[in-house]
C-alpha cells in the first residue's frame, strides 16, 4: 500500500510527502517519498513546461499515468501527485486500488499566493487555462475539487498549518486506520 498526496499545486504536496514519509518510518517499516511530477521529467528527459510546449497536455497526462502505473506496483511510498493526476478515471483506480490518497485542501487565494510567490514553479508549470492566474486558480478548482473528493481517504484542510502539522495530522490518521489500510 501507498500514500497519495494530492491537491492543487501549491498546495504543498512536495514538502509535506517527505516529512510523512520520515515520521511513518521511524514508527514501522521504512517509507519512501517519490515526486511523480519529477518522475515524469525523468522519463520525458524534458522539463514539464517543455513537454506540454512541443507535445501538449494529452502527452503530459500519458506519461503521468504511466508513472502512476509504475508506482502503484511498488509499496510502501509517499507519493505527491500532480495536481492533474486524479482527473484521470485510471489514475483514481489505481491509486484507490493501491493505496489511501490524502487530500491537501486550500482555497484559491492562498494557493495562488503561493504559485506566485515561487518563481521556479513559473518556469517548470505552464498554465492550464488561456485566463492564467488566480482566475485560472479558481476554475481549475471548480472542476477539480469534487475530483478530489471522491478521491480521497482523508482531507487536511492546509490554511493556516504548517507542513509539520499538515504532517502529523496525516501521520495520526494513517497510525490509526493501519489496520484497515493493510499497514
């Protein structure tokens, strides 16, 4: 079994997947973190930004889901998802077959600070939208959002926590559903 991180960018998967991982290790089996975003970089050999630029998005997603693939036949993984990933049917099969996806919520406004604020995440993530922004932020969500619910085992809502409290609530809900989840 695995833990899938997923949420909106920016909305902290990256910091937090490895503080989980950390705390679930030094209470049992050791847990490994894996970026997917990262994995798909490492497979296209491309940035991100790159590949939606000379393939489009439909390449990006096939190669997300490959990924997923890949990493729903390993165990014992603290997976950050893209914040796309779970708007595929098959990526939300295999994560639900595979393991127990958390839900890192925000709201727009704050994610959109966030994404501005990283100046990195500009040139590594292209738009999804032709508006751009916090608009883009907020329509993006709109469609996501009941995604994301049906999607996931636990919810954290991120406003005002930091990544470690996001990180032990995540910790005390996986120690307590371990026997159900297979752990």
């Amino acid at each position: 079994m695995n833990l899938y991180l997923i949420g909106y960018r920016g909305c902290g998967k990256s910091t937090i997947a490895p503080l989980v991982a950390e705390a679930l290790s030094s209470s049992g089996p050791s847990w490994e973190t894996v970026d997917a975003d990262d994995a798909v970089e490492e497979i296209a050999g491309i940035s991100i930004a790159e590949i939606f630029s000379k393939f489009g998005e439909a390449k990006f997603r096939e190669l997300e889901s490959k990924v997923i693939q890949s990493l729903s036949e390993q165990s014992q993984l603290v997976v950050s998802l893209g914040g796309g990933a779970p708007i595929i049917e098959t990526n939300r099969r295999r994560i639900g077959e595979t393991g127990k996806a958390i839900w890192l919520r925000a709201e727009a406004d704050l994610l959109w600070r966030r994404i501005s604020a990283d100046h990195q995440s500009d040139q590594q993530r292209p738009d999804l939208t032709s508006s751009g922004g916090l608009e883009e932020v907020v329509q993006l969500l709109e469609h996501r959002n009941p995604i994301y619910a049906q999607c996931a085992d636990f919810a954290v809502e991120i406003d005002q926590q930091s990544p470690v409290e996001i990180a032990r609530q995540i910790v005390k809900w996986v120690l307590s559903n371990a026997d159900e989840c297979g752990w």
